[in-house]
C-alpha cells in the first residue's frame, strides 16, 4: 500500500521536529551534543518506504523490471564472450524465504552482484603516497568528509582503480555506522584505495541514485554480516554479490530518486529550522543565567531570577539546560550568592587549605588474573562520582600505611585526561578498601580550615575548572596535564566552618531538585523516541 508521505510528515511535524537524542559525545562545548532523532528516524523512513516501492505510485504503462534485468544479463554475457569481463559463477536463485517483503507490481528481486561487476580498490604501498602531483588517492574518509584532504599517486594505474564522475563505489571496511556505504563520486579522475569497490554498470539503463538508494536500504544487513574485531569489520565480496535488491522499472527509478530529493530538501530545512531552534534556546537560557552571576547587587540578582522564574518551564526543558543551570549555581555559590560569605571570609589559594598533597598516585601493570588489590581507572572518577566499576586488578604489595590507599575525605583530581575532564574532582565519602588511586590522579586531604565537601565543591565550579583549564600543558598529540602547582594555585574564598556547611547544604539541595527535573525531562524525551520508532514502524508495517 503506497504511504502519503506528505500527510505523514505534516500530521506528526511536531514529532519530527522536536525529538532530540542525547549524544555520549563529550566536550566542554555545548554543541552536537544532542542528535536530532526526529529527523534522522524521518530520512530512515523516506529511505524505506523508496526501496519498498511505497513512496510514488507505480505505473501500469512502465516497461516492467524484468525486461532490463534481461538485457543486463545479455549485456553481461556479451562482455563474457568478448572477453571483456570475466565469467562468474552464477549467483544462487532468490529463494522465497529470501524475500524481505513484497514487492510491488513491475519490480523484480535480484541480486547485486547480477547488476555489477565489483573491483577492489588498489592497496598502495607506503612509498607510493605523495603529498601532491598526480591523482588524489580516495580512501573512505574522502567519501564520507569532502573537506579532508588528499594524498595523491603518479604512476601505472589499472582502469579498475581509477574512478571518475558518476563512478559507483562502495565502502566495505571500518567501523560500523560511519565507514560503510555507497556513494557516486562527483569530484574528478582520482585513484582508488583499497576496502572501496569501484563497480561497473554494464548498462545505462540504471539510475545510479536509486541504487545508491537501495545499497544503502540494505546497509543494517550488511552489517550484520560483516566479519572482524570491535570496531573494525568487513563486508566480503561475496555478502555484496549475495544482496537481494528490490529492482522497479527503469521510469519509476528515475521517479523515486525525484521523490527522495524533494523529501530529503524538506528534511534539511527541519533540520536546520530545529539546529536553529536549540542554538537559539541555549543562547537564551546561558544569556538568562549569566544576568544573575554578573548580577552587582541584591536588587539587580532578584530582577534577574524573577526573569527567569517567569519562563522556567519554558527555558529548562533540555538536558544541556539543566547542565548549564547546575554550573551557574556552583559558581553562585563560590561567589557567596546562594548564601552569603558573611565578613569572616579570607581569599587563599588551596595550598593554604591542605593538610595533605597534592600528590600523584600509581598505576602498576594490570595483572593478569583477578586479584585483591586494585586501581582506579580514569573513568572511575570522570563523572562526578566514585564508579568501582572502573578498576583493573594489579599484583604489587602496597604498605598498609601507604599515601596510596583511599580514605574518607580524600579527594581525588584528574591531572591528565581528555582535556574536558582535566581537573574534575571526586570527593571519598567512605573508605574504600583494597583499592588505590593512578598516576594520572592526584590526592588531596583539606586541613581543618574548610570542609572537605566545601573544598570539592569550590574546585567544581566553573570559575575553578577555567583557572585549571587555562594552565594545561600539552599539544594536541599529547594528552593534556595540570600540575601540582596548578591544583595549589587555585584562588579559593575560606568563610566560616558554618557557612561552608550552609553553602554546601544549599547546593546539594539545589543539585537534587535539578536531578528531579532532569529525570522528567528524560522520561519525557524516552516517551516521544518510543512515539517516533511506533509511527516509523507503523508505516512500513
């Protein structure tokens, strides 16, 4: 039954547009942080619905599939006689149990490999890759980021290796989800690298957008197929060949890739309506929180809030909303705003308020069976809390009066980590038994002048974590670092032990109402993705 793609999109525009997907993506910006799941689950659609033949109607004076699918194996087997090609193995029949779904009238099943010959890029050798002069060598990363650059080759090229406009490739090797594909090449004559098949039509009776269309269609499958490691797998040669495609007649190709193009168009304009919405929406609600730390005085804080307190429901409904709305009250609080620093509150810099470090850990070699000592991993402290998930076991006898072991009231640092982590804090709340700190952690103890979960809180703030951030070493082929002397410089303001308490009260109380807000969000957003899979789901069923 063909789908009105038209009223689909229209009676569920809200849906489309306004579900978003929180990405694990991390990074101290706020951007592409979120995915536009609505969209993405609308272009999966459209492509469905064209490979299925439920997107434009079928006409009944259309020359039917089979007839080109026979003048391609006559094609075929012409080349074959002239020696032009080599003769292959004939594919095995589509079984019925093979079929998908059904197909609709003038299509015709077929397998890939009955409607191209496929050749394998070229395997260059080290020596052979020059930094100009020649053709541009294509690997995957080309096809999937036109602005990466080139490297190029000058010599012998076989005709299967070098691709044109309008060349048909096919990636088949890498990470699930981002290397494989097909693509047709737009950019010149260039020289193909291995792990991308160059395939020949050998008709011109073929759109190549629909079948970029229906390779593509068949992408989840291929996968599913595909062999090798984490993270890197391959499609075989023969996984390609073996790929049944829903084949329709040659003018219902050509209407179909025209339908696609037209949805697809309406497609980017939601996507970048919605990228402008989010954009805007952060920009708000960063400008709105920024009006009350920059606030100079109690009367200009209070107009500040009130402007907020006016539109919450309005300004914090996102996840990024709520993060930024947790930042902005660890900086109030470290600026005496929550509550106030009251006139006994000294400016010092954490080295004043140490009784202990900073000082690195030890990361010993991973041992090889379990054991009953182990060692944080960085990601055991990268969130805000104590994971002993992220541990590895290690075999080295350690003193039971050592630095090492972990207590209550520590407080533990990350001195190198990917830069967004660099700095960040995690306060021991109980001892932690037959576990010690890495190397890339440093240890701290507060001495009886602040509370410890004054002085964890204070170097979580954002004013803290800049300071931190501006004096980190390293390139960007190394991993970034903070010394001791950084930690130790920190300015920090020291109030009485009872207002440190109070502060610390406040935040945590703060922390847990924007917890609370953030799980409804969250149920919110899982309730309007399971809303997008259902209607995706109910229209190609």
């Amino acid at each position: 039954m063909l789908v009105d793609v038209s009223a689909l999109v229209t009676e569920n525009l809200d849906i489309w547009s306004s579900t978003i997907k929180a990405k694990n993506s991390q990074g101290r910006g706020s951007s592409k942080k979120t995915e536009l799941y609505g969209v993405k689950k609308l272009r999966e659609l459209i492509l469905e619905l064209a490979v299925r033949g439920l997107l434009v109607p079928q006409d009944p004076n259309d020359e039917p599939a089979s007839v080109l699918l026979k003048k391609i194996g006559q094609e075929k087997w012409r080349l074959v006689e002239e020696k032009k090609i080599k003769k292959q193995r004939p594919l095995s029949k589509i079984e019925k149990s093979e079929e998908p779904f059904k197909l609709p009238s003038g299509w015709m099943w077929t397998r890939l490999g009955d409607l191209v010959e496929m050749y394998n890029g070229r395997a260059f050798k080290s020596h052979e890759w020059r930094e100009s002069g020649g053709l541009p060598i294509v690997r995957i990363q080309n096809l999937n980021n036109q602005d990466l650059s080139f490297n190029y080759f000058e010599g012998e090229l076989s005709e299967h290796h070098r691709i044109n406009d309008n060349s048909f490739l096919i990636s088949w090797s890498g990470t699930p989800g981002t290397s494989f594909g097909a693509f047709i090449w737009r950019r010149g004559e260039a020289a193909l690298n291995q792990h991308i098949n160059n395939c020949i039509f050998h008709i011109e009776h073929i759109n190549l957008e629909f079948m970029r269309l229906a390779v593509n269609g068949c992408m989840n499958h291929f996968i599913s197929m595909a062999q090798g490691g984490v993270g890197l797998k391959h499609v075989t040669k023969g996984t390609l060949n073996n790929a049944i495609i829903g084949f329709p007649p040659e003018d219902e190709q050509n209407r179909i890739v025209t339908k696609v193009n037209e949805l697809m168009t309406l497609c980017d304009r939601l996507e970048q309506q919605q990228e402008t919405s989010i954009s805007a929406h952060q920009t708000l609600v960063e400008s709105l929180l920024g009006t009350l730390v920059n606030a100079a005085d109690a009367t200009s804080f209070s107009a500040a809030w009130q402007r907020i307190a006016e539109n919450f429901d309005v300004l914090f409904t996102t996840e990024h909303s709520i993060e930024q709305l947790k930042q902005t009250i660890l900086q109030l609080a470290v600026m005496g705003k929550l509550v106030s620093f009251g006139e006994r509150v000294q400016s010092k810099v954490v080295k004043d308020v140490l009784s202990f470090g900073p000082r690195n850990g030890l990361s010993p070699k991973e041992a090889a069976v379990e054991t009953d000592r182990r060692v944080l991993k960085l990601g055991a402290t990268s969130f805000g809390f104590l994971n002993l998930q992220q541990v590895k076991f290690v075999d080295i006898d350690i003193p039971e009066d050592s630095h090492l072991w972990l207590k209550a009231g520590d407080i533990l640092v990350q001195r190198g980590n990917s830069s967004v982590f660099v700095g960040s804090n995690v306060l021991i709340e109980a001892d932690v038994i037959h576990t010690i700190y890495p190397d890339l952690m440093m240890k701290l103890r507060a001495n009886d002048s602040v509370e410890p979960e004054y002085l964890s809180l204070w170097m979580r703030a954002p004013e803290s974590r800049e300071y931190m951030w501006s004096r980190m070493t390293g390139t960007s082929g190394t991993m970034p670092k903070i010394s001791k002397r950084v930690v130790e410089g920190v300015p920090i303001s020291v109030p009485s032990i009872n207002v440190q308490k109070a502060i610390v009260d406040k935040v945590n109380e703060l922390m847990t109402l924007c917890d609370t807000l953030l799980d409804r969000i969250k149920a919110a957003q899982t309730t309007q993705l399971n809303l997008t899979d259902a209607i995706t789901e109910q229209a190609t069923a």
